[in-house]
C-alpha cells in the first residue's frame, strides 16, 4: 500500500461569512491532509480578523497574484462573489492549483468554457460546491435509483423556496446581472436541483416562467420550470426568496417508492423518507433505510472526495461535464422563461444570446439602464 501524499497546501480567497463558516472547518476536519497557509481578501480589516481565527502559520494577501507566487498553494477554495470566481479560478489553475470555487463557478457558459480551456492548458481541476451531493443519505438514495431497486423514475419535485428580504439585497452585487448572473435561480435554487440531476440524471426539455414579484433587482426573484428527463421523468422546479416557510425538498416518485428529502440548508441521513408502494413487502421496503453511518452534507464531505481525486491525480467530481450540465440547466431555465419557448439539452452553444449571459440580452431582463 503506497504512502498517502504529503499535507497539501491550500489557500483562501475571500474570507467571508462561507469561507470562514464552511471552508474553514471543513479545512480543520482534514487537517492531517491539508495545512492551511494563506488567505486573500481585498479588506484588511476582514483578513485579518480571519487570520487571527484561522490560527497561526496562515499569512495574508490583498493581492491573488501575489499569494500565487509567495505561497505556491496545492488547491484554492474560493469564496469570493461570482462575478470574480471566472477570472481567480483561471490565475488559480495558471499557477498549477486546483480549485474548489463557490457556486455558481461562473456567469455564464462562455465563462465556464474558459475555465474548461485553462483545466485543459494546466493539467489542474476545477470544482464548484454542490455540497448535498455528499451527504450519505445522499449518495444512499442515488445509488438506489441507479440500479432501480426503487423502480423506474416518474414524477419528481425541486423546490427551494426560502425568503430574502430588502437589506439582503442592498449588498452591491446581489440581484444583478453582471455580478451574481441571476436571482434563485443562480444563487439559491442551483444547490437543489444540481441534486434532482445528480439523483435523476440527464434531461431533454425545460418550460420555464420566471418574474420579479417584490423585490427591486434586476433579475427574477421567483421562477418555475416543468423539466422532461431522458428517463422519461417528469419534474417541477420552483426557485424562490419569496417564501415566509422556508424549505429545501426534492421529492421522486418512483415505480416502488417515494423518496423524499426535506431540510433547508443542509441534509442528515434522518431527512430522507421512503415511502414503499402498497405492493412492496415490508422486508424489501426496510432495506432502503439509509446506511447507520450519518455523514451531513457539508463542505467537508466535498473537500474530502476533491482530496481523495488529488491524490490520485485524476478529476474530482463537480468539476468538467458534470458541472457543467448544472449551469447549462440555469441557463435552459431562463431561456425558456425569457422566450416563452420550450428548449432542449445541448442547443445553448456559441452563437446563442444565452451562451454568454443568462438574462439572453431579452430587452426585460437585460441589465437596466443607470444614470
């Protein structure tokens, strides 16, 4: 059995409330994998008050490239607000450091095929936090789906409909186009129905609405969508920071089963409820029970398996196609809503007004015009 690699070196940028909140313990969790050396934030005050929680041996930048050339990191996790993550991902891999971004990775898929270049020029990787995907209850109910111990897959629900109020959206780059690259849809909502897709699979066709009900901001504060999937599921999608009663769910109605997960923020094992059809013997309904083993979902769950593949010199999960297909279904979404048209997988290419921005330059969604 081969030696596990030395400590890898990471690095911060941001040290925000996700970075200090999340990363930072899910860096400590690993701490016999990874050391902590450096972190990046344009605001000293902010860097500093995350250095001296951090600890020790954690020095300080207000310049990425600079902490690029000093520090030398093996992996970068950003935490930073979306409209940089395009341009730091691609220093990060043009220093030979893989990356672990926030969501969204990018804007727009322009932006994302970028990155795609700069992962092909480097030989580094890049992945976005999808941090419900890691969680056991999870991987648990995946694993039944794909080998149809649950039957064939038939109607399913997405729904993240959580509640932001004024003050949220008076920070600078929330709600508009060209820093946050949409509404719930981007920024809320893609953590939920990246799930769907990483628990159902590809899908064909989306039908979408999307409107700005209550709050000043450029783009859409509600949107819905109906989804066709290659299996021949079919799936609603509500986005919302409307909703007074807060929840995250994803409900699969099987041809065995029902599957049902309901949380807000992040999913333990006891969140996941299946369901037997009234033909189903009870000993063939117990097993599905989720594994003993309670494994939240969690930016340490993630960071753990991005290190398992750094290890083994091969791509992490999230990261490529497969992260890809997330944003390519964001960007489906407001396609249909903006045009009142159904569209299919794969015709958002180079040439299309939605490839380089979500809103499409539809004259109602465009960025509005300032004095």
């Amino acid at each position: 059995m081969s030696p596990r690699p030395a400590r890898r070196r990471v690095a911060v940028v941001g040290t925000g409330a996700i970075v200090s909140g999340s990363h930072l313990p899910a860096v400590r969790a690993h701490s016999d994998r990874v050391e902590l050396v450096a972190a990046v934030d344009v605001d000293p005050g902010r860097l500093d008050a995350f250095r001296e929680l951090a600890g020790e041996g954690v020095a300080g930048y207000t310049s990425m490239d600079a902490m690029l050339d000093a520090a030398r990191p093996d992996l970068v996790l950003i935490g930073t607000p979306p409209s940089l993550h395009r341009e730091q991902t691609v220093s990060a891999l043009k220093a030979g450091a893989w990356v672990l971004c926030e969501k969204p990775l990018t804007l727009s898929l322009a932006e994302y095929d970028k990155i795609a270049a700069a992962e092909e020029a480097s030989g580094a990787y890049a992945a976005v936090v999808f941090q419900h995907r890691y969680g056991s209850g999870a991987v648990h109910a995946r694993e039944l789906i794909a080998s149809g111990e649950l039957g064939a897959p038939r109607v399913a629900h997405c729904q993240t409909t959580w509640h932001r109020d004024a003050a949220y959206y008076a920070v600078p780059w929330r709600g508009k186009w060209v820093t946050e690259g949409g509404g719930p849809t981007m920024g809320h909502g893609i953590h939920q129905y990246d799930l769907l897709l990483h628990l159902l699979g590809p899908w064909t066709e989306i039908r979408a609405m999307a409107a700005r009900l209550v709050h000043d901001t450029e783009s859409e504060d509600v949107s819905t969508a109906l989804v066709r999937f290659e299996n021949g599921a079919l799936a609603t999608v509500v986005n919302s920071v409307l909703s007074p009663d807060e929840v995250s769910r994803i409900r699969i109605d099987c041809a065995d089963a029902t599957v049902e997960l309901t949380h807000l923020y992040g999913h333990r094992n006891e969140d996941w409820v299946y369901t037997p059809a009234p033909h189903v013997p009870s000993e063939r309904a117990a097993a599905w029970n989720t594994p003993t083993a309670d494994v939240p979902s969690s930016h340490t769950a993630q960071l753990g398996t991005l290190l398992d593949a750094h290890d083994n010199g091969v791509r992490p999960p999230n990261s490529g196609t497969e992260a890809r297909a997330t944003l390519e279904f964001a960007a489906a979404l407001y396609k249909a809503a903006f045009t009142g048209s159904p569209v299919h997988a794969g015709e958002i290419g180079a040439g299309d007004p939605f490839y380089p921005a979500m809103h499409g330059d539809h004259p109602h969604w465009a960025p509005k015009e300032r004095a």
